[in-house]
C-alpha cells in the first residue's frame, strides 16, 4: 500500500522516455546540428565576449542532448533557443555584474530581473542611459580606462598593458574619467557652495 524504495525507482524510472543511443544521436545530427550557424549568430549578437560564445555553443549542446535523454523534444528549434536564452540567463545572473552592453540585449531576451516594480525599472534604466551618454562624453583614454578597469574587471596593471601606458597614467585616466562621470552624474561638487 505504501511507497516502498524499489516502487519510488520504478515510478521515477517509468517517467523517464528512455531514448536509445542511435535515436538520440540521429535526431540530434539530423535536428540539432542544422541549427549551428542560426545559433551562433544568435550567441555573437546576445553576449559580448566573443571568446566565450564557442564554450556557450557546446553548453548549449551539452544542455539541449541531456534533456532529449529523457525525452526528445517535438520542436528542435525552439527548444533549443530557449535553452541558450536559459544559459545567457543563467551567465548574466552568475556574473552578477551586469555589463552596461547587456541591458539592451536583456530586452530582446525577454529576460526578467529581480526587480521591484516597472517604476524602479524606468529609472534603473534612464541612470544607464545617463552612464552611457556620461562615458561616451569621456576622452577615448579616459574611457577606455573606466571600461577595463570598472566595468571588465581588470587590474590597474593589465589595464595599462593592454593599454599600453604606465600604471601611474592609467591611474590619472581613471581619477580625471571618474571626476568628470561624477560632474555629469550628479553635478560639479565644487561648483555648488
């Protein structure tokens, strides 16, 4: 009457379509592999590190073959861009650290956000668009400074190799770009008495 382990495994067993090898791999050559160029272009376009969209194409791979282990989706091709709009997901929220240039992708995504409401959304939104314009109004040094230093993540050395400049420049680019984005942000402190 009860459940007993070995029922429990059968029942978990029984929901598990278990699909052959040679169907698995035929569907996936045949319905999956097509898609490659489509899904490429669709990871190019959606994440901004290029170096990283060969490993996502294969996460993605690995993801969508074992799913159809279980059960062969009836659609490939949406199931198989809902699964890499899943993995950005899953990489934005990871990162934690949401680059300036995924905000807009996030709205082709159809990505939500832990958000409060639309209200707090509008002005997250309309600060960006201030962020953005305020480094596009930077000196290209200054900028390209912030950028790897603030927004990439690098250190103040691997700024200035790939910048090639000392560490002492690279140190004036980020304190004259982050004075000037605070006078565009929030008004000249010193100008108001």
């Amino acid at each position: 009457m009860g459940d007993t382990p070995d029922t429990r495994r059968e029942e978990q067993g029984s929901h598990r379509a278990a699909v052959s090898a040679p169907e698995l791999r035929a569907w996936f050559l045949r319905e999956v592999l097509p898609l490659e160029a489509a899904l490429t272009r669709f990871l190019r376009r959606n994440w901004r590190n290029e170096n990283e969209v060969d490993d996502l194409l294969q996460e993605v791979y690995v993801r969508v073959f074992e799913a159809a282990q279980k059960q062969i989706p009836e659609s490939a091709k949406p199931f198989v861009f809902t699964t890499a709009h899943n993995l950005l997901v899953d990489r934005v929220r990871h990162n934690k650290v949401v680059p300036i240039e995924a905000i807009g992708e996030l709205d082709t995504l159809n990505v939500e956000l832990d958000e409060p409401g639309p209200d707090r959304n509008v002005i997250a939104r309309d600060e960006l668009r201030r962020l953005q314009l305020a480094l596009d109004s930077l000196p290209p040094r200054a900028r390209e400074a912030i950028i790897l230093k603030q927004v990439d993540g690098l250190a103040r050395r691997e700024v200035a190799a790939r910048m090639k400049i000392t560490e002492r420049t690279v140190q004036w680019h980020l304190s004259e770009g982050l004075q000037a984005l605070a006078a565009a942000l929030y008004g000249d402190p010193r100008g108001s008495k």
